[in-house]
C-alpha cells in the first residue's frame, strides 16, 4: 500500500508557460502545431484498413490516409498522443497520484459521472468532426499563429463551457 501523500498540483502559471515553450517547439522542430483529434482520426482509419480493408480503399475520405504503403499510424500527431499518455503516467508516479479511482462529487455516484464523462467525450468528439479540430489544434495552436479562427474557437469553447457550467456543476462540485 502506498501511504505517500500525494504532491500538490503544479502552478497553473508555470504550467501554461511550459505549454507554451511545448507549442513553440512543437512549431520549431516539426512545423505544426499541437493537436489531437488527427491522431484519433489516424489511428481509426488503420483500424478500418485492417478490419474492412475492401471498404477502406474504396472510400474516398479513407484513401486520403493510404497514399503509397505509407501508415496513417506514422504520423507526427500520433506519436504525439503516445508522448501524452506516458507523460500523464511519468507524471502520475512521481506525483503519487498512479492510481485507479474516479474522482467525483459526493453528490453522484461513480456510474453517473462515467456517464456523464463519456457523454462530454463524445460531444466533445463530434465537435472535434465538425470544428475540422480540437481545442488544442483549433484553438490553441490557431492562435499561436494568430489565426482568426484560433481566437474565434477559443471564444466559442470557453464561451459554452462557462454557459454550460451552471448546469453541471452540480456533476463535479
């Protein structure tokens, strides 16, 4: 059993000055930017490749992905996403926070808030589908590069959220 308590969070101010440097080598080394909805994308067009091959190449948003014998998996944001997912475990053990648990508000139960949390996943999914990004690609990298389009997703996702917050605070708090 592990009786180390766990370390606080890191300072938010630090943390988005981390990111930033992240974004801004991110730009530097591979010339885009950070993002993660390609990743998902590219990883399920190699599932639809080897489970229904036939469909997949007969597909003409599937093709796009399969130019030559190169993989949709050898992909800059995919290996990105790999780099996430350790990073978040690298963090968690030396944090002392490697645990599994669900952390919810005493007000709901574990089920409810798994519910609720793939229901956001999903939505925030579909939105990823429809936006042509995710926040971090759309929003954070688009306004690293002073898009338009990043301030304007960026106004639109913090600008739901902070409407939908009321409604489901209850969920969290």
């Amino acid at each position: 059993m592990n009786t180390q308590t766990p370390k606080k969070y890191m300072n938010p101010y630090l943390a988005g000055f981390i990111l930033g440097l992240a974004l801004l080598a991110a730009f530097y080394l591979t010339g885009r930017g950070l993002g993660a909805s390609g990743a998902i994308k590219s990883t399920v067009t190699a599932v639809v490749k080897t489970v229904a091959p036939e469909h997949a190449e007969k597909s003409h948003f599937f093709t796009k992905y399969f130019q030559g014998d190169k993989s949709p998996l050898n992909s800059w944001l995919v290996f990105e996403i790999i780099g996430v997912v350790f990073g978040g475990f690298l963090s968690g053990a030396i944090s002392g926070r490697l645990k599994l648990r669900i952390e919810h508000s005493p007000k709901i139960t574990a089920k409810k808030r798994l519910i609720f949390a793939a229901l956001g996943g999903v939505i925030v999914g579909m939105g990823a589908a429809l936006g042509r990004g995710c926040a971090s690609g759309a929003a954070l990298s688009g306004m690293a590069v002073l898009s338009t389009a990043g301030f304007i997703s960026f106004i639109a996702i913090f600008g739901t959220a902070f409407l939908f917050a009321y409604f489901f605070r209850k969920l969290w708090i």
